[in-house]
C-alpha cells in the first residue's frame, strides 16, 4: 500500500468516527453525563488500589539499597583517594 493510499484510509476511518459522534449526539453530553460514565463497574477481576502496593514496596526498598551500595561505593573512592 502506498503512503497516499494509506493516508486516504486513515482520514477516511476519523471522518467515520466523527460523523458517529454527530449522528449519536455524543459532542453535547454534559459534565455529569461523562462523569457517571467514568463509574467503574463493581467487578471481580478489577484490581483495587492496593494490588500493586508490594510491588511499588519492592521498587523503593531495593531503590534504598542501591543508594546505600552507591553512598559506599563513593565513599571508599573518596577515601582511597585521599590516601
């Protein structure tokens, strides 16, 4: 496919959607139409806000680490060059 073939189907394929959105009206939904939207649904294979806690956990506590391994590292140069 050529790009000017390639581009005619991607301006094709949003002129699409848009003309969706003015036929469904979806251009004037108001704030509070969009904000019931955006409820999740209650549902037993979404993960709340604490799922990825011990993960975030992990990441800080080997961040620490690091810092600390890097903090020795330049302090036994610091002192290895002051000899």
């Amino acid at each position: 496919m050529r790009f000017g073939e390639a581009f005619n189907k991607l301006k094709d394929s949003k002129k699409n959607v848009l003309e969706k959105i003015l036929l469904k009206g979806l251009d004037r939904i108001t704030d509070e139409e969009i904000n019931e939207q955006l409820v999740m649904p209650a549902h037993d294979n979404i993960r709340g806000e604490n799922y990825y806690q011990k993960y975030i956990n992990q990441i800080n506590k080997n961040n620490e680490y690091n810092n600390v391994i890097k903090n020795a590292k330049n302090a036994l140069v610091g002192h290895a060059q002051s000899i």
